[in-house]
C-alpha cells in the first residue's frame, strides 16, 4: 500500500505530465517508468560500489563504466534544465536502449524506447518529483507501478485488466514456486505474476539461490512472459530488471494466434489472468488450440493453451470468468470434462464481483489444475471468497490497516477482522485441503465436492451449484397470536392510509 503522502507525490507528477502535453495514460506511465528505471539503475550501482569499497573487491558487473559516469541520475540532476534534457535525449536514452547486451530480451525490448517528455521543464518537474520518492523502500516500486495502472479507468482493448497485487500473492503463495520451477504467464502484461514469483522464490529458498546453478536457473531460464503489447513488454522488462531477475524470458508472441510446437510441455508452473470476453474468428486462431477446444472465445483458447504449454505434473493457476465453470456449449463442457476426466482438477477460489474495479464489475474465480494426461480428479475444493481486505465499489478502500491486508498479513487477524479479509483463511484452509477440509459442510465457506458429484451435475463448477443454503426453522406459534399480529398489522395499515389522504386533502 501507498500511504496518502505518496498518492499526492504521484497525482502532481501525473497532472505535470497531462498539462505538459502527455494526456495519452500508457505513455505517461511508460515516461515515469523510464525515469525510475534509470534512477533505480543508479540506486543499484551505488550499493555495489559500496559493497566492493567493503571487501576490497572489484565491483560487480558494474552498470555503468568511466565512459557512461555521466549518464547516470546522480550526475545528470544536477546540470542546467536545457543541458539534462539535452543528455538525457541523446545520451541516457539511446544508452539505455542498449542496456543488458546486443542479445538479451531486454535491449530486444528497449529497441524502440522512446523519449517523449517534450520539454526541459517538465522534465525537471518530473526529476525533482521522482527524487522525493523513497524507490528504496520495500516494494514502493510495485506499488507505485500499482497505482499508476489503477489510474486508467477501463480495461484495455482485448479484455486486459490489472489483477491487485494482493490476489496475485494469494495465487503466488498457494501455488509455492521453488527454485527448480519453470514459470510462465503467457499473457504477462506488466510480468506482476512473475515479478510476485521471483519474490516469493527469493524469500522462501534464500539458501537454494546460493548455489551457482540456482542463481542461472532463477536469473535465466526460471521466468517466461509472453505479450503483443510493445509498451507492456517494455514495461515488464524493466519491472523484471528492476526486481534484480538479469535475464527475463519477456517476448512478443500472440498467445492465441501462434502454434505453440516450440513451447509444447516446456514450463511447470503457470500464473496467469488471460483477456476475457475477447472473440476470435476460426481463421485467426492456432490451428493447435482449435484441436483441443473448437471455440471462437479468448478465455477457454487460453486454458486450452495452458494445457499444451505444461510439462505432465506442470501445475495451473488461471483466473477465468465465471461463465467458463458454468456455460452449457459444447466447448464449455468439453474443456471443464477434460480438465475433471483427463488432468486434476484441484480446487475453484471463487472470488467476489468487485476486485476488478474499477475496471470491471465481472465475476470471476480462480481455477487449479495439474496436468497429468491421466485423470487424476477425486475431489475439487471450493471457496468462497466474500472480502479481499478492499471494498468492493469502484474506490476499493482498504477496509483494515495495512499490516493486516492480504494474505499473510504481518499482524494476526481476530474473528470479526477475517470477514474483512479472508485471504489468509484461504491460504490456512488450502494447505488442510486434503484432511479437516474433507470434513467441512457444505454450508461452510469451504467444502469438498466429491468427482462423482460434479460429473452428475454435467461437469458444473459453480460454487453455487454445490454450496448449501442453512434455513432456519419458523418458530411455532399459536395461531391466536399470528391472528393478532395480522390484526394489529392491518389496523396500522389502515391508520396510515388514513393520514396519507387528510395530507393529500
């Protein structure tokens, strides 16, 4: 979370760029994030002079040599407006476009970055803003990329949406990638799922990433991101890069369009909140994924996808709208019967209607699955989400204090705090799933269906098809007494009725 200080720090900037000309909200991002890229760049050279004047070493991969000194943030701030602007066009820039190597995915990406502030002064205001942001604490930097993104207040074109950062932990935390994973999100926009792993897996496994091999699995070949947005994958590159993951698999690949021969059974792990409600037409569409699922719509396309790009025992956690666990086409059914029949199906998160605002109102769930090409489905765990910590009207105000927000929070939550915020339930419950949860009721927030039960019911996933409603009995009373209450009731109705026409007269 960003405290309100920070907002206003960010709402100036946001308005200096918009009345300076920039009034496109992906560009401006894209501008910010170019300048925090290049200020973290020099936070990180700073630490690693530090570290090397500490043990007499040469520095480590340095970032930036005698020939580039000058290009860094440090230097460049404190020349003239006219002369910043000047090195920061044709200097710092065409540099940075060169940034990780003529081969890295980055530099691939950075190919075509682009300078667009048009003016010294907004640049100088934009300077002196982003040196007041504390870019060094905790996770600011995701957070600030957080709000930035909340600032565009619809969805994108194909059906994209920023997923919080809180439910992307929750899916991180219950998938719990470990060093020897290949994580993938073919549709990675700003790469918030892989950025969220990366953490997870250095926090977790600290001493795995000691060892030489672990540290080139984790910094070469441990995150995959696909996008066909340029901005995105620019934007996911540096995110990657500033999150100190070196070499990022970040690419252009039109997920759906593409035959996935290449990429077929290559990843374990796959973190993913693919475009909804997008259509494609038969002809536009990988042949590959059509003979898995006939369908014209994104959402299953994806899951189809998903199950082609897992390793057998590769593990899934997608959120898909609500319509993929309950519609009744063939396609519908068919993929939720290969998931059950063939894979392992192994639980569905319904999530409540307002997380995505304001982007979307649209109700969606997340679903697990593991690839087996086997079967594998005995029983599916339902949960039903009803709090996120956040209301859920388009504000999305955090209705606790910030240490007890997601899903592990900092501070223990009481009773009448968990109602507010369920997402640590979720985590406690998923790990019981398979003993105290198989005893849960039906009536309860989380419960097991068994596989007989979801075939019975044409492979429905809706939590509301199996959840059971508790109806309280209607207390017996004599029936004088429920005369009276009528009579008493009718006489009030009366009385009102009465009054109602001496104030019309």
């Amino acid at each position: 979370m960003i405290t309100g200080e920070l907002r206003s720090k960010i709402d100036r900037l946001w308005d200096a760029f918009w009345s300076g000309g920039i009034s496109n909200p992906l560009e401006v991002i894209e501008q910010i994030t170019y300048l925090m890229f290049i200020k973290r760049l020099d936070g990180i050279q700073t630490s690693k002079e530090r570290r090397a004047t500490r043990t007499g070493k040469p520095i480590d991969n340095p970032i930036y040599t005698d020939k580039t000194e000058d290009l860094r943030w440090s230097r460049f701030t404190e020349l003239q407006p006219e002369a910043m602007y000047e090195l920061v066009a044709n200097g710092v820039f065409p540099w940075l476009r060169q940034l990780g190597g003529q081969e890295s995915t980055y530099s691939h990406h950075m190919k075509d970055a682009r300078f667009t502030i048009p003016t010294p002064n907004l640049l100088t205001k934009a300077v002196d803003m982003l040196d007041e942001l504390p870019l060094d604490q905790g996770d600011v930097k995701g957070d600030l990329y957080e709000y930035m993104l909340s600032k565009i207040a619809t969805a994108g074109q194909n059906g994209q949406f920023r997923t919080p950062r809180h439910i992307i932990q929750l899916i991180v935390e219950m998938m719990n990638p470990s060093p020897g994973d290949e994580i993938c999100d073919p549709a990675c926009g700003t790469a918030g799922f892989l950025v969220a792993a990366a953490e997870y897996v250095r926090r977790e496994h600290a001493e795995s990433l000691l060892e030489r091999n672990q540290q080139q699995q984790f910094h070469n070949s441990m995150f995959h991101g696909f996008d066909f947005d340029s901005t995105m994958l620019r934007i996911a590159s540096m995110n990657m890069l500033l999150h100190e993951v070196e070499q990022p698999d970040i690419r252009y690949r039109d997920s759906l369009a593409q035959n996935v021969a290449d990429e077929t059974e290559r990843y374990s792990l796959i973190l993913a909140n693919p475009p909804f409600a997008g259509s494609l037409d038969y002809e536009t569409t990988a042949e590959d994924l059509l003979q898995v699922v006939k369908t014209k719509k994104t959402e299953l396309l994806f899951l189809a996808l998903f199950l082609r790009l897992l390793k057998p025992g590769g593990r899934a956690a997608v959120i898909v709208p609500d319509g993929v666990l309950f519609g009744s086409t063939k396609a519908h059914v068919g993929l939720r019967k290969m998931l059950v029949e063939n894979h392992k199906l192994d639980a569905i998160v319904k999530l409540p209607s307002g997380v995505f605002r304001p982007y979307a109102g649209v109700s969606t769930a997340i679903v697990f699955f593991t690839k087996t090409n086997a079967g594998g489905t005995d029983n599916v765990w339902f949960y039903d989400v009803t709090a996120d910590g956040y209301s859920l009207d388009d504000k999305r105000a955090p209705l606790l204090p910030e240490e007890k927000l997601g899903p592990s929070p900092k501070v223990a939550l009481d009773e009448a705090e968990q109602t507010q915020n369920n997402l640590p339930d979720v985590l406690a419950r998923w790990a019981r799933r398979n003993g105290s949860e198989l005893e849960r009721p039906r009536t309860a927030q989380s419960f097991i269906v068994p596989k007989v039960a979801i075939v019975a019911n044409n492979y429905d996933l809706s939590l509301n098809r199996y959840k059971e409603i508790v109806h309280q009995k209607d207390e017996q009373r004599p029936p004088l007494d429920v005369i009276a209450d009528l009579e008493s009731l009718e006489a009030e109705i009366q009385s009102g009725l009465s009054n109602l026409k001496g104030t019309l007269q």
